[in-house]
C-alpha cells in the first residue's frame, strides 16, 4: 500500500518559525507538520508552508502538490531556480490588505497635511501656519493597481482625493483613471501628485523607479511637488536618485517602508533625512492566526476538489 501524501512543511527564515508550526499543527492534529530542516518523511509532504525558504528546500520534497507562501509577494520564491513546478498560492486577505490601505491612507495624509513641514517647525519652535490645498485637488497615483492598490484607491476616494492606477493590463473602475504598460507611464505620472508604489519586485520592475522617473511626477502641483512612498518592494527603486532628488528639492518628501536591503543599513542617510518617513517593512504584517486558517481552508477546499486560489504566475513573477 502506498504512503499517504498530505503532511506539511514548514519553511520559514526566521520569522518564529516555531509559533508558526504551533498555529497550523493545531489546525491539523490528524496530520504531521515539519518544520525545516527536520523533515523525517519528505515524500509523505504534499503541501510547502513558506516564507523566504532557502533555494532547494522545496525541491527536496518529492511530492508536493502546492506550495502556500505566507505572504503577497512571491519574489523570493521566484528565485528559486529548482522551484518544483507546483501551484504557488499567495496571500489575498482582509487581513493584510486592510492594514496595507491604512498604511496608505496614513502616509498620503501626512504628506498631503504638510507633516514633514510642520515637524521641522516643531524641532525650530516655529508658529507658522501653511496653505492647506483640498483632497479633491491633489491627485494619488497607484504604481502597481492590483488587489491591494485596488482596495487603498477606494478608501483615498472616500477621504476625496483624485485617484489614478497604473498596472500591466487596463482596468475598469469607476472612479480611478486605470493607465496601462509603458506607453501610459508618462501621462500617468505627469498628473500624480502622491505616488504610491504596489509594485512586485520582479525582472521588469528592478531599479523601475529612478531620478529620471520621479521626475516625471507633477512638478507644480498644489502641494509644491511631489511625494513618493513605496510600501512594494525596494528593489523596484534607486535609493540613490531618491535621496539626491529630495535634496535637489524634486521630491518634497519620501515614505518608505521597503528597502533594497533589509533591515536598512545603520549608516543609511534615509535614518535622519528630514524629509523621510521610514518603516520597518511593516506596512501591512502577516497575521499569523488569521493566515494560518487561510492556508487551512485552502487545502481542505483542495482536497475536496476545488482549485488553488489566488496563485501567483511565474511566467509574471508576481
Ligand atoms: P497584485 O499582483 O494584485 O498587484 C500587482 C500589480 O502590479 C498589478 O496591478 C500588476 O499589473 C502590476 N504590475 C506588476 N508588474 C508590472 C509592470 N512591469 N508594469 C506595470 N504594472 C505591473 O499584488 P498585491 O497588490 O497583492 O501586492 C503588491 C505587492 O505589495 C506585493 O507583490 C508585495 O511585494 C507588496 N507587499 C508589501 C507589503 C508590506 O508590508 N510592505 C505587504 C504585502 C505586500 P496587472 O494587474 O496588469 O497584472
Ligand atoms: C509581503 C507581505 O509580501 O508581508 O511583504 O505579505
């Protein structure tokens, strides 16, 4: 008789591991959960838990069925060159796009309320009271209008700015002005007043946004210039040309929650630049509970026939 094929491993790069292996092993006491690299059985795993797995872990797992990556971005994954040829499904959920378009809305506000001005007033003791310009005045556009861009398009609406979206393929909402591939670029970011990066790390997307690109944004909008904030993946920009465009004044300001390389290096200028806002790539996190269910319910609908879902595309990388 054959083995049963339906345990699961876990391979996660730090990021306590081991509470990760408690959540899930008490959603399925019926079945063994492994956590890397203490896998007694690969060939009776049929199901890769992971976050950052180091290159050729999975590949040692002769019988996997679907690979479920703890996270939105799949990048890491993708680098992978002995990735088993398995579905690859990645994280939609309320729980990490809702904290992602708070994180959005928080940024925008911020610079669109002249935080950054009125904290350096503070630091010099200055009473001085700034133009405030409308929402309906300024335009936010969404570099990367997928699943989370859609959702923070909404609740920008809802606080009344101007929306714009800018993805691969054209999108059809109501209220967002959808550009698409690279011949809507420059008329999308010639209107953008906040640009807001969703964007995946992927070939394509690589070093994306540099010097020559933010300057494309609206110079003379009614905030003065523009802003930027990346909550994506760092790897789409050059922090290089956005440091030396904040301080040509290009930039009016920057918020960046991702880096090329994280943690951020201590000796980073972006730590105490007066015109950035820097977070510990923590716009939207993982909720373990939440996405350990998540994961559960998707192997049970699996298993009784119903097709992986929402599964990342390698032929994109995202
Ligand atoms: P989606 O796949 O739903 O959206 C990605 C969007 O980017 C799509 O609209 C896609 O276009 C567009 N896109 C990709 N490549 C290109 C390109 N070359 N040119 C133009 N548009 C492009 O992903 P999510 O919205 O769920 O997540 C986005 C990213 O956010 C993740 O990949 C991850 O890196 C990051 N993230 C960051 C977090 C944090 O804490 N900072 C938390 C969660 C996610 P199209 O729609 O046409 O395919
Ligand atoms: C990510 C995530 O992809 O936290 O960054 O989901």
């Amino acid at each position: 008789m054959g083995v049963e094929v339906r345990d699961i491993a876990l391979i996660i790069d730090g990021w306590e591991a081991d509470r990760w292996a408690t959540q899930i092993s008490a959603l399925v006491p019926d079945r063994s959960v492994y956590l890397w690299p203490e896998i007694d059985h690969p060939s009776e795993i049929a199901y890769g838990v992971v976050w950052k797995p180091q290159p050729g872990a999975l590949a040692k797992l002769p019988n996997l069925k679907a690979v479920f990556n703890l996270g939105a971005g799949v990048d890491f994954l993708f680098k992978d060159p002995d990735l088993p040829d398995v579905p690859i499904v990645r994280v939609v959920d309320d729980s990490l796009t809702t904290p992602m378009s708070e994180y959005i809305a928080c940024q925008v506000l911020l610079h669109h309320r002249q935080h950054l001005t009125y904290a350096a007033q503070q630091r010099a003791g200055q009473w001085r009271e700034r133009r405030q310009p409308f929402a309906r005045d300024v335009t936010v556009g969404i570099l990367g209008f997928g699943t989370l861009g859609h959702d923070a398009a909404d609740k920008l609406l809802a606080l009344g700015f101007n929306v714009r979206g800018w993805s691969r393929s054209k999108k059809h909402h109501d209220q967002v002005e959808s550009f698409a591939g690279k011949e809507g670029l420059e008329d999308f970011l010639a209107g953008t007043d906040i640009l807001v990066s969703l964007l995946p790390a992927t070939p394509e997307t690589r070093h994306m946004i540099d010097r020559q690109f933010l300057n494309k944004l609206r110079p003379d909008g009614p905030l003065g210039g523009p802003s930027f904030i990346n909550a994506g993946r760092g790897d789409s920009q050059v922090e290089s040309d956005i440091l030396d465009a904040l301080d040509a004044g290009e930039l009016r300001g920057a918020s960046l929650d991702v880096f090329e390389t994280e943690p951020l290096d201590p000796a980073s200028p972006f730590w105490h630049h007066e015109r950035v806002i820097i977070t510990p790539h923590a716009a939207a996190a993982t909720d373990r509970k939440a996405i350990s269910a998540y994961v559960y319910d998707r192997i049970i609908a699996f298993e009784a026939g119903k097709p992986l879902a929402p599964l990342a595309d390698p032929a994109k990388g995202y």
